[in-house]
C-alpha cells in the first residue's frame, strides 16, 4: 500500500485558542515498507498514527492511500463515515498493553476468536489458525497455553501476527518493543520484519532509537511538526545529520551534538 500524506493537520479548539497538535504534515511510503515514526512524548506520533489509520479525523489535508483520496478539506467537507470503514478495513492496529488485548484462555482459541468476528467457519478457520500458530513458530503445547503466561516479547509477537493476517495491508504498532527485554526486543523486531515480507506496510510508532535500524523509513516529530522524513539508509550512514535531527527532535542535548551518537548506538546490544 503506497501512502501519500499531503499537507496534514490537526487542530484542537479551546474557548480560547486553537492548538496544533499536528502542522503541516508531508510524506510519501512506498509500498511493504517499514516506516519509524520518531519523537519525545507529546510529539503527535500517536495522534498521526490513529489518523492514518482511519481511527481519527484530520482538521484539514488529505491522505492518499494506493491513488484513493481520503481528504477533510474544509469543515464543510466532512470525511463520510464510509471512506473511515473501508480504511480501517485494510489497517489494524496494536497498543502498548498487550496483556489488555487478550479475550481468551488459551492461544488457540485466541486466533480464533478475532477471524470468528470476521465470519471465517469451520474448514477455513482451522486453516487459517493453524496458519497463523505455524508462522508464529510457538512449541505445540503453547496452543493451551493462556496468553497472559506469555512472555512479554511472545505477547507482542501474537498480536502482530493475528492482526497480519486479517484481510489488511497496513499494520500500526505502537511501542512494540517498550517494556521488553533485550531478547525479546530483537525477537519482536525480527517478527516484524518478517511481518513485512508478506505484503505488508508497517507503521511503528517508537522512542527507542535502537528501532531505527530496523525500519526502511524514519519520520521525526517534534510538537506536532515534521522534522525530517528519510529513509534510515540515508540518515544512519550521515552522522552529522542523524545528530542534528535527533537535537531537533529533543531526543538528545546540545551537548550531544559533536558526540558519535551513531557509534553509541551501534554498541547497543540491538543484535
């Protein structure tokens, strides 16, 4: 899925005044590619997220999924509730509490249960379980066990999955390593690049700078502004760059500026 974001806001009005919470937004992601979008707390990462994937409005701009418009130009011009239903059709998305997204006792019955609410029956929900368990690559007895027992990183790696393979083309993943230890990190961000081979556009929304280099693309955001929209091969190998755009973003000091904020990274323990 090619997406296109053209000139996108979002404004909150008070009594008083109105806020930016995203400015003037511009960018295109190819299509089956992993974009980072990166920034401090309250930067609009998640806000822009939820836009593209149809879960909120924009005040004004237009987002441009494979050459289908999706605009909100003026208050006027009302997005129809049908255009939100056929993009949340083509994107799921998953949140940082993974524990909390859980229905069932066990893992079996938990795939289950989200290809049931789409109307998949008997042969073809066996077969589409199974398919989903067997790309997962859990040991057999893990069908009975109950997702809560999971570790933190086998969490993350279910919901990614189950959402992959519903009829979707986009996925958005919101901290998918936070809270996770070095093992599990990198299995996630294994899991999801291996995600991404199945005709899949990923969003990750994350602060950890180790994540970068994972993605095929970075956004970085800062009080709702676009600092910069690159892709990582482009920014990772340019240290004088990444450091500016990191300062930029509030994501390292000033003084940090002339530090080899690139070797530091590497040294972590990413891989």
């Amino acid at each position: 899925m090619i997406i296109k974001i053209n000139n996108l806001n979002k404004i909150i009005k008070t009594k008083t005044e109105q806020k930016y919470i995203l400015k003037d937004i511009n960018f295109l992601l190819p299509k089956n590619k992993i974009l980072a979008i990166c920034g401090e707390t309250g930067s609009g990462k998640t806000t822009l997220a939820r836009i593209i994937g149809g879960f909120s409005i924009p005040t004004f701009g237009s987002i441009n999924y494979n050459y289908a418009f999706f605009t909100n130009k003026t208050a006027q011009n009302k997005i129809k509730y049908k255009n939100l239903k056929a993009v949340r059709f083509f994107s799921k998305i998953t949140f940082q509490d993974s524990n909390l997204q859980f229905f069932k006792q066990n893992v079996w019955d938990e795939i289950a249960f989200s290809f049931k609410n789409i109307g998949y029956k008997n042969d073809f929900l066996t077969k589409k379980i199974e398919e989903v368990f067997s790309f997962l690559d859990f040991p057999k007895n893990y069908k009975n066990l109950n997702p809560n027992n999971l570790s933190g990183g086998e969490q993350k790696k279910l919901l990614i999955a189950i959402i992959a393979f519903l009829p979707s083309k986009l996925l958005i993943l919101d901290e998918p390593t936070a809270s996770l230890d070095h093992h599990n990190r990198i299995e996630v961000l294994n899991f999801i690049k291996k995600i991404s081979t199945k005709n899949k556009t990923i969003i990750m929304i994350t602060h950890d700078l180790r994540n970068l280099y994972f993605s095929d693309y970075l956004l970085f955001l800062k009080e709702g502004k676009q600092i910069t929209f690159t892709k990582s091969s482009i920014l990772l190998k340019d240290q004088n760059n990444l450091n500016q755009v990191l300062f930029e973003s509030s994501l390292i000091a000033k003084k940090d500026l002339k530090s080899d904020i690139f070797a530091k990274i590497n040294k972590l323990p990413w891989k």
